[in-house]
C-alpha cells in the first residue's frame, strides 16, 4: 500500500475529484479525513470507504471560514494523532464568473474566499502538524486557466488559482527545510459534478473547449488523483514547489 498508515485531510473529499481522492487514498492504506461543506455527501463518502475496510472520519467544513479550518485539523489529530498530507482540493466555479470588467465584488469575495483563503487556512493550522511529523505532503489544486489566458473569461477562478501556484511556491521554500513539500497540480476540465453541470451538458460551451484538447477528451477524477496519490506518498520525497499541468495537452496547444 503506497499511503500505510498516512494520515490525509482531503478538503472538498466528498464528491467529483475529492470523492475519488478519498476513496483512493483509503485503499492504498491511508487514514482519511474527508473534509466538505455538505454534510450528506461526507457521510455517505464516509460510510462507503468503511464499508470496503478503510479508515476515514467526516468533519463538516467551510474551508472560507478560518475556524472551520482550525476545527478540521484538531478533529484530524484527534482521530488519528497527527496528519501527514494536506489535500486541497475544495473549489467553486460559479457560473456567473466572467469577465473582470463584469464581475461583482460578491464574486470576487464568493471566489477567492473558497479557492485562496481556503487553501492559506487550511495551510496555516495543517503545516504545523506535518512539522511535528518530521515533514509530509501538501498537495494544492490550481487551474491551467492559472497558466494562460482565456477568450471565454472566468477571471475571479483563474486569479485565485493563480494565487493558489503562488502561495504553493512560497511554501515550497519556507517549509522544505522543514520537510514539509509543497506542490500544485493544474488540472484541466474534468468531468466532475462542478463541469457537467454548466459544460457538459451545453453543447456549445462543450465544443469550444474540446476541440483544444490534443487527446481529444476531457479528463477523469482519477487522471488527477493519481498524481495527488503520488505526491502524498513517499515516491515523491525530493518533488517540491512544481506546478503539475494535467490536462490532456492543452496549454501546449498553439493552433
């Protein structure tokens, strides 16, 4: 098992990639904290990792708000006496974000607040932790969308992935000497709950987007996961501060 005995916190661990993550991580031996706003979701995430034999407990957070956070990982220590790899995966992809002459201030607050804030919080209270370990893994997802420019705008969620690379970065450096390593991954779009609700099922939205992609499909949970799940075990041990593009060849594509 390649996380025996591992303790991670996955935030957003209930469903679309996190729901993957959890269930993954739980087979390959970890002790699996699901983190998530919805409450049904984590319990019945929950409850289907126990039933296949893992170990996993369910903390109800709104990673926006920062003592949510600080309760996350208290409850984490508490289960299982410390954590060794911090999983941020929660994101929000409002379908009204556009452009940054159109958008709102409760956008920008809405956005940020989950996908930037949410991450630093749940940094701040996590990283002591893999300290007392003797180091361990923050994992952090970003966007492409962090990496280039878009003629669809969706600006609040690319500048807080952008944010999100930044921040990984300073961590990188602060805490690798501490053995505490610090990546992003940049997924593309994934077919998870959060796309197919706006994209999949709209045709026209559909077709502006595949037709960037070299490998001609959009992407999996697991395309993702499987790198998180290598970043979280020792495999990666000198793997610090990169920023992790999977996204079937998009960002490599001129034409």
């Amino acid at each position: 098992m390649r996380l025996k005995d591992k303790v991670c916190i996955i935030t957003g661990g209930a469903s679309g990639m996190g729901g993957v993550a959890s269930r993954l991580f739980a087979q390959e031996g970890a002790k699996v904290v699901i983190a998530d706003v919805v409450e049904k979701a984590g319990e019945d995430t929950l409850r289907e990792v126990k039933t296949k034999g893992g170990q996993a407990v369910f903390v109800r957070t709104d990673v926006s708000k920062e003592a949510d956070c600080k309760r996350l990982v208290t409850e984490a220590v508490k289960a299982f006496g410390g954590v060794d790899t911090l999983y941020n995966n929660a994101g929000i992809f409002p379908p009204d974000d556009g452009s940054v002459v159109d958008d709102s201030e409760a956008i920008w607050d809405k956005v940020l607040s989950v996908n930037l804030k949410g991450v630093a919080f749940c940094c701040k209270y996590g990283i002591p932790e893999l300290v007392k370990r003797g180091g361990g893994s923050v994992i952090n997802i970003a966007s492409f969308t962090a990496m280039l420019g878009c003629t669809v705008p969706q600006d609040a969620y690319a500048t807080s992935k952008g944010g999100v690379i930044a921040l990984t970065k300073q961590m990188a450096v602060q805490f690798g000497p501490k053995k505490v390593r610090s990546n992003a991954i940049c997924p593309g779009p994934i077919e998870t709950p959060l796309l197919t609700q706006w994209l999949l099922t709209n045709p026209v939205e559909r077709n502006k987007r595949l037709p960037r992609i070299p490998l001609g499909r959009f992407g999996k949970p697991e395309d993702v996961v499987y790198l998180a799940l290598h970043l979280a075990s020792d495999e990666s041990s000198w793997t610090n501060g990169a920023v992790m593009v999977v996204d079937g060849g998009i960002t490599s594509n001129y034409f």
